[in-house]
C-alpha cells in the first residue's frame, strides 16, 4: 500500500489525466479529501478489441458466383446500376 499514489480531490479536478496514467499505469489510485476519507480508483478490466483476423471473402464470393458472369449479364448489370 506504500507504493500506491494517493492524490487530492484538488488534483483529481485539476489534472485528471494526471490520476488516470497512474491508475493506468499502476493498477490503481486513491484519492484523499480533506476529512482523511479516502477512495479507490480501478481501471475496468475491458479487453482489448483488435481484429485477429478477417474471414475468407473469396470463398465467400466464389459460394456467390461460382462462375464468371456473361457479357448479357454484364450488361444487366450495368444498366441496373445506371437506373435504366
């Protein structure tokens, strides 16, 4: 509990980045008022959410179409496309 950083209500108001990088950085805070009550600030334990992979959308297009659309189709398409 010696190594934990205890802060104001003054500093919480004047610099809370300040409080939340050490809360961040040590796992958490304690902030003192002037009567000598004292709170706990923690992190939430939110895991991190990075993209690991992505699925396979050329599987996904070749399920779709299996075969190469004809040059009517093409056209379809197209015009389907221009509104016509």
């Amino acid at each position: 509990m010696s190594d934990m950083k205890i802060f104001t209500v003054r500093e919480l108001d004047r610099n809370p980045s300040v409080v939340l990088d050490t809360c961040d950085r040590d796992g958490e805070a304690r902030i003192r008022r002037r009567d000598g009550r004292s709170y706990r600030l923690l992190p939430d334990a939110e895991p991190k959410r990075c993209i690991t992979s992505l699925p396979d959308f050329a599987a996904r297009r070749r399920k779709l179409f299996p075969r190469a659309l004809t040059a009517q189709q093409v056209k379809l398409v197209d015009r389907a496309l221009r509104g016509e």
